[in-house]
C-alpha cells in the first residue's frame, strides 16, 4: 500500500479578544491501492477500411481505490511497439474503466509509431495510474498483434501563399478516406486566396460559391486574415471551414528575428502530426514556444527539449527542426515534445 501524506495548518482562537493563538497541526493520510489489471476483450486485431469506425477492441480496468484522503488519480493507457519499453507511447486519458479504440484510431496510431502498412505487426498496451507525480505505477503489459492498411487520402489547395502552383502546394489529409479533409495551413499578409484540387494539376478544381458552401469551378476561397488556420474541407457536403490554429515557432539570438520575432515550424499534413523547419542558425540561442508565446515554450539541451527549459546553444549552420507533441494536459495545452534538432550538411 503506498501512502501521500497531505498537511494542513488548523487555527483556533481561544477567545475573540485573545490577542495570541494556538496552532496545531493535521496530517491527512491517502492510502493508495494498488493499479488494476488491464484486460482486453481480443489480442488479435483485424483491421480493416470497411469496419474503420468499429471498436478494434475493449481494455476494461479497475480504477485505483483511494481511502482517507481524496486525491485525483489520472488513468492513462498507453500503446507502443513490441520491445520499446514505452519510451515515446502513445497515450490516451481515461474518464472511465473501459476504452474501446475504433479500428481507424488503432491504425493511426500503428502507423504514427512506426508500423509498416501490410506488415504484421505487435503493440503492446498498459494503464498508467498516476495520483501524485511520485507515485506513478503501472498494469500488467498485454501482447496485440495486428497489420495496419492503407486508410489516408488527400486533397491540394493551392493558393497566393505558395504562388499558386498546384505541384508545390500544401495538402489536406482525410486519415480515413471519408471524404473529409482538413491540415493547416500558414496564409501570410496578402495572400489569403486559395482554391481547391484533387490532384496536382488544375484540370479539375473547386472553389467557394457563398455561405460556407463550395463548388466546381468556385470562386477563390478567402480565409480573411493572416496566421495558421486549419482547413476543413467535406467533399460529401460540399461545405468548408476555417479556424484560427497556434503554431509552433522558434526563436532566439541565432534565429533571424533574434529574440523579437517568431520563425514558425511548418505543420506537416501526413497524419503524423509532425511541424519542421529548415533554416540556416547564427551561432546563438535557441528556444521552441507555441502560440508566439511565452506561457509555453521547450528548452533544455539540444538532444533534450522540456517545458521551461532554459536556452539552447547552437553553432552557425543549416539546421532542420522537427517537433512532435508528446503529452498534453486535461485543457490540451502541450506538456511535453519530442524534438529533433539536425545539422546539415552542405
């Protein structure tokens, strides 16, 4: 049984004209029970496009018993590859004691680490229990053997940003072929127009025809105002949207807005969830923040970015970021990347 010891000061005054007063102190203890076995309702995972909004299974769980006093405990499943002692999971926060993953979530997240697609393929899965940052333990680890398919289709939408060349313009991803895509895109001052393509030509396209609406051969699209947007286009009701995004940045002495001025990462839209930069650095300091802000922002060492962390040292050369999110909290605020920092090589 572990034990979180939680003080709290109690003061009594004896009387209302007693100018002193007496102070004792309170210790509440939480006894916290041990983490639950995982279960799951299959270990062989047929995955398939047809069957992609099914459950690929059910993890059933029994929530950490808690006594005295009342604590949160967070309870967390976490998947990764066979053999990778899960060093770089991915996680999903549970609200309660079952999860039933969708075959297309299951094979995102095959895919994002590092599965091959037609390949035969093992994940393994655990909970995480989590009560207090010191008292962190884990569930039994379950074997799933699975081959994630091809499920991803994507759209085009060139525009003034990228000097309307459907060969070189950005795409939309649907990750499930169900004909809605959506990416974010950067749309700098003076070039907010955009137009919609199937493929990387301009024989067939589409554009915006009012209120939401889109058609072929539309007008330009319009996202109004400058920044990173993210763009949802439905091919099934010929309707779009547009929203405002944060997006991640680098800054710092060796940047070329130094500390003044942000140089974003670009978002990569291929359902990895991956933003990167290439850029030539002075020799210089480096810091990655998100939202051109300093509530968030990594720092640390080159090979070791964490929340808070200081400045990173960087010599004079051609350098490719790559920045992943690795952990948010309850509200999806990031608290933890994983970044890759390379030099080139000219």
């Amino acid at each position: 049984m572990r034990h979180l010891i939680i003080k709290g000061s109690l003061i009594g005054l004896l009387s209302l004209g007693l100018a002193s007063c007496n102070k004792s102190e309170n210790q509440m203890i939480a006894h916290i029970g041990p983490v639950g076995t995982l279960n799951t309702s299959t270990t062989d995972l047929k995955l398939s496009l047809a069957d992609g909004e099914k459950p690929a299974l059910t993890l059933s769980f029994s929530k950490v018993e808690v006594t005295g006093a009342e604590i949160p405990v967070t309870s967390t499943i976490q998947f990764d590859i066979k053999g990778n002692n899960f060093a770089n999971p991915v996680e999903f926060v549970q609200k309660s004691d079952t999860f039933s993953p969708t075959v297309n979530q299951v094979n995102q997240l095959m895919l994002k680490l590092g599965m091959k697609i037609g390949e035969l393929g093992q994940l393994e899965v655990r909970l995480k229990s989590e009560p207090a940052a010191n008292a962190v333990s884990y569930s039994n680890i379950i074997l799933l053997t699975g081959t994630p398919f091809k499920a991803s289709s994507w759209i085009y939408i060139p525009g003034a940003y990228q000097n309307w060349s459907p060969e070189t313009a950005d795409s939309l991803l649907s990750s499930t072929s169900n004909g809605i895509y959506e990416g974010i895109v950067n749309f700098p001052v003076g070039k907010l127009d955009f137009k919609i393509t199937p493929k990387k030509n301009w024989t067939i396209n589409y554009g915006d025809s009012g209120n939401g609406t889109f058609r072929l051969g539309g007008d330009n699209f319009n996202v109004l105002t400058p920044g990173a947007k993210k763009v949802m286009i439905d091919m099934n009701k010929m309707k779009w949207e547009i929203s405002d995004v944060k997006i991640w940045s680098l800054i710092g002495s060796a940047t070329p807005k130094g500390w003044d001025g942000d140089t974003d990462l670009k978002f990569v839209n291929d359902g990895t969830g991956t933003f990167t930069l290439t850029q030539d650095l002075t020799a210089g300091d480096i810091k990655i923040r998100y939202g051109h802000d300093w509530s968030i922002n990594f720092g640390g060492s080159i090979n070791d970015f964490v929340l808070n962390g200081g400045n990173v040292p960087v010599a004079a050369g051609n350098y490719t970021v790559k920045l992943n999110v690795a952990k948010t909290d309850a509200q999806g605020n990031p608290t933890a990347v994983k970044v890759s920092v390379q030099k080139n090589e000219k």
